[in-house]
C-alpha cells in the first residue's frame, strides 16, 4: 500500500532538522557574525571592512559553522564560496530577469530537495551495466528507477530488455519533461511518471533501482522490506543502507561507486510488520 503522509505513525522530521533549513540559518548567522567583528575591528582602531573582506569572512564563520555541524561537505563549499559570488555578481551589474530566469530553471530541475533531501544525480552507463548484469534472466520483469532523473537508465535498460516493462518515476517536472521527450525521440516504449516514489507501491516490481542520497536510505529499506515481494531486488547505486547489509555488491568498471543489492527475503518483511 502506498505510504500515508498523513498517518501519525508515519515520522517526520522537524522542519529545523532539514539542511536546506539549517544552511539558510548559518548562512544569517555569518552574515551577523562577519558585521559585528567588523564593528569591533573597527572600535579597536582597525579600518572597516571592505564589501569583499566582509563576504569573505561571512564564508568562512558560515561554512566553519556547518562543520561544526557535520553538515554534508556540500554544504560547507556553497556556504564558503556564495557570499563571495553574489558580492562579485554584484559588480557585474548583470540584468536582473537573469537571475529569476536562473532561479526558475532551478526550481524545476531540483524541485522537491528541499524536502526530499536527495539532490539530482546522474549515474551512468557503468552503473547501468552493472545493473543489466543482475536483472532475472529467462523471463520479463517489471523494473522501477525511483528518481530517474533524464531517464538514462530506463532507456538503456530497456533497449536491453525489451521483452520486459522498465518504468522511471521523478519528481522534477524538467528532468520528467526530457525523459518523456527522449523516450518519444527515440520511439521506447519504457515508461515515465511523474510524481513521488513513496506513493508507489513497490509490490508491483520486481526490481527497484535507486539512486538517491544517504538521508533517504532508512526509509527507503522500510518501505522496500514492507512492500516488495520475497525474491524480488532492491538495487542501490553508491548509497549503503545503514544496518543492513547488502547480500550482492558490484564495482562497475572504472573507479566509480559501488552497486549495493538486497535480495528481499519474507524475514525481513515480517520484520517490518
């Protein structure tokens, strides 16, 4: 059954927990913190700050500050690095419809991260032939890529595969849009929906390949285990989940990320339960 957002058993976390929450906290806390050690530069007889000096240390306390708070590395680099561009931004005298244009074709390609906290990530064609190397063979199979982002992986797979049913699901309506566009280009018949995976119900596949973000791998596991079949595969690219070790584990060639997979077994679903 799908997962309801609404059922009181269902966890959240609080709003202040979310790190695009906390980075804008920081990010203000920096930007305090930079202007009052000017004042006391200052009263100490030190000349004031200049713009860039202030940006720069505003960086430096906020990405120090989300250290502190062993947030992602992500985290400190745009802390450290945006007060400082949007300072050198601003000698450029750039029109200003560019930077609602900029802010807009992000929205759509990034969407729901502020909430789901899984960015967009591109995995490749490593990675899908490891995962082609591992679908059941002998017989047609229904596969879901949970954010599938421009729909690589569906599309490859399926052109594989083309006795069996490969879905993507993505949330982002501009990576959605190019995956349905690709697909109709190159006349696939795999399939792309938009919307949340936590709304599917991952009985209906027999493999789901994921390619999310450490924060989402707790969660996915539990509706992984209480959902999928015994005997079907749960496949994740790059991301372990925590308490839970995988029964298959892949190093596709090169030095990218490991393939992690868990074959669902009817112990873990009742464990679930």
């Amino acid at each position: 059954m799908p997962v309801d957002q609404n059922d009181p058993g269902v966890r959240r976390k609080p709003l202040l927990q979310a790190p695009a929450i906390q980075a804008l906290l920081l990010f203000c806390i920096g930007l305090i913190g930079a202007n009052v050690l000017d004042v006391l530069a200052q009263r100490a007889g030190l000349a004031p700050f200049s713009p860039f000096q202030t940006s720069l240390l505003h960086g430096v306390i906020a990405a120090l500050l989300a250290r502190l708070r062993r947030m992602a590395a992500w985290w400190w680099f745009i802390l450290l690095v945006f007060p400082a561009a949007a300072q050198g931004v601003a000698y450029l005298h750039l029109p200003s419809w560019l930077f609602l244009a900029i802010f807009l074709f992000m929205l759509v390609l990034f969407w729901s991260t502020f909430r789901s906290q899984v960015p967009f990530y591109p995995s490749g064609l490593p990675a899908w032939n490891a995962v082609a190397e591992l679908l059941p063979a002998g017989r047609p199979i229904r596969f879901m890529d949970i954010g599938s982002g421009l729909g690589g992986a569906v599309l490859n797979l399926s052109r594989r595969r083309p006795d069996s049913e490969f879905t993507g699901i993505e949330i982002a309506p501009l990576p959605w849009l190019v995956s349905r566009v690709r697909a109709a280009l190159a006349g696939n018949h795999c399939r792309f929906i938009r919307g949340d995976y936590l709304l599917l119900d991952f009985a209906d596949y027999d493999v789901v390949f994921a390619y999310l973000s450490p924060a989402a791998m707790v969660a996915l596991w539990q509706k992984a285990s209480a959902e999928m079949r015994p005997g079907s595969l749960l496949l994740s690219y790059e991301f372990n989940i925590p308490g839970a070790p995988p029964d298959i584990v892949v190093q596709p060639a090169g030095d990218g990320p490991v393939l992690h997979g868990w074959r669902i077994s009817s112990t873990a679903r009742q464990a679930v339960v």
